[in-house]
C-alpha cells in the first residue's frame, strides 16, 4: 500500500471511530475535506448524522 493511501486509510479509520473529526482526518491524510468525503462515501462509509442533528444543529444557528 503506498504511503498516500495509508495515510488515507488510517485517517478514515479513526474519523469512523469517531476520535478525530473529519477536518483533521483530511488534514492527517494531506488531503481536503472534500476529498476526503468522497474518499469515506468511495469506501462505503455512511454517516450517523440524522434530521434530528440538522434540525438542532439550524436552531442553534438560528436558522
């Protein structure tokens, strides 16, 4: 495996474990976050976040 993928792999690997947030994981993998979202969505990760957590998440933010 190269060293990139690792990277990518490891960093994936402890934002589903849920110790780092996705900002760090990219940043732990060199690559954006938009990479890598697409990196977690290519590799069949699906996300806990619900309506439920939009919906709180909007209100605190007045929305």
């Amino acid at each position: 495996m190269k060293l990139k993928s690792f990277k990518k792999q490891q960093a994936a690997d402890e934002y589903k474990k849920g110790t780092i947030i996705l900002s760090k994981a990219a940043d732990n993998a060199d690559i954006t976050i938009w990479e890598m979202e697409k990196f977690l969505v290519d590799n069949g990760y699906k996300s806990d976040y619900s309506i439920e957590d939009l919906e709180e998440e909007m209100k605190i933010l007045n929305l």
